[in-house]
C-alpha cells in the first residue's frame, strides 16, 4: 500500500504543481475586460483630444471673425469721416479758377489810377470774402513766396541762379496751390533758386 500511495501522492502533486485551466481562465477574462475598459478609455480620450482641437479652432475662428468685425466697422468709420471731410474736394477744385482769375484782374489792374479805386476795393473784397467762405469748409491756400521748395506741395516750374537766397528756396509764385483739410488740391506753381555758378 504504500507504494500505491506514492504513486496517488505524486499524481496530486502534479496536479499542484500544474496551473489549473480555470485560474487561467479568470486571469484571461481580468485580462480581456481590463483591456476592453482600456481602449473604451483610449477611444474616450481620443474623442476628446478631437473635442478640445476642433473648440480651439473654433475659438480661433470666433476671434478673427470677431477682428474682421471690427476692422471693417473701424474701416467704414474712417470711410464715412473721409467721405464728410472730402466731399467738397472736385467742388472746391472747380472753384479754384475763380480766385485766380480774381488775383490776375488784381494784377493788371492800374492800382495808381483813381478811377479803377473801387474795383480794386471791390474785386479785393470779393477775393477775402471768397478765401474766407472756403477756408470754413477747410480750403487753405498755400503761398510759399520765399519758403523752402516743397515737393509734396510745390510744383517747380523753373530753375533760376541766385546770390539773393538759399539755393531750393521759392524765388517767385506763379499759381497759388490749395489744400483742403490738409489733402492736396492743387500744388503752387513756383520758380525754385538754385546757387550761381
């Protein structure tokens, strides 16, 4: 008997000593339900990488359209600021002839004679009168007789030596020039010095 029971003895050790199929089962099923829970969690956590992206560009996209908002208000303010401010620009332009025919009858006029006295009073009042009016709505003229020669407001219509002034300095004004509101209408047409050779 005792050798039977050796033989019984070491068919139960084996059987500890080999794994059980149902322990291994358990194990594979921990396994299996930890790794479904762990890609249910990826795919979550994937779904709100995209969820967080796609509201960053969203945001993104709110705020330029917002700055586009408010570029094109900022652009039609400014529109409608010019559009009051150089609404008498072709206006004041087209009335420009008109008070340089009123400087060259001033000019030929005989001022000495007696008999002229009162056009000359009269055309001289009419002239401020008419400056004046304009200068309301922004209209300035622009006289440079004996300042620096300005490209963005003078027109050089001749060149001419002289020991008398600085050289790039206005000698004479042959047309007045005009600005409204600080824009350019018309540049004076001058003779610029230049240093004598």
């Amino acid at each position: 008997m005792t050798e039977q029971a050796k033989p019984n003895e070491q068919a139960e050790e084996m059987k500890q000593d080999t794994p059980q199929p149902e322990n291994t089962a358990n194990e594979q099923a921990d396994t299996v339900e930890l790794s479904g829970e762990q890609a249910i969690i990826s795919k979550l956590e994937a779904e709100l990488a995209q969820a967080q992206a796609k509201l960053a560009d969203q945001q993104d996209l709110m705020l330029r359209i917002k700055a586009d908002a408010e570029n094109a208000r900022r652009r039609a303010s400014q529109d409608v600021e010019k559009a009051h401010k150089f609404a008498l620009e072709k206006f004041a332009g087209d009335l420009l002839p008109v008070v340089d025919n009123l400087e060259r009858a001033l000019g030929f006029i005989n001022r000495e004679d007696e008999a002229f006295a009162g056009i000359v009073e009269g055309v001289e009042l009419t002239m401020k009168s008419f400056l004046d009016t304009v200068a309301k709505y922004g209209v300035q003229q622009i006289d440079p007789q004996g300042q620096p020669f300005n490209p963005d407001q003078h027109q050089a219509m001749t060149i001419q030596p002289s020991a008398d002034v600085a050289p790039n300095t206005v000698t004479f004004v042959m047309q007045k020039g005009y600005e409204l509101n600080g824009r350019l209408l018309r540049p004076a047409m001058v003779g610029v010095s230049k240093a004598p050779e």
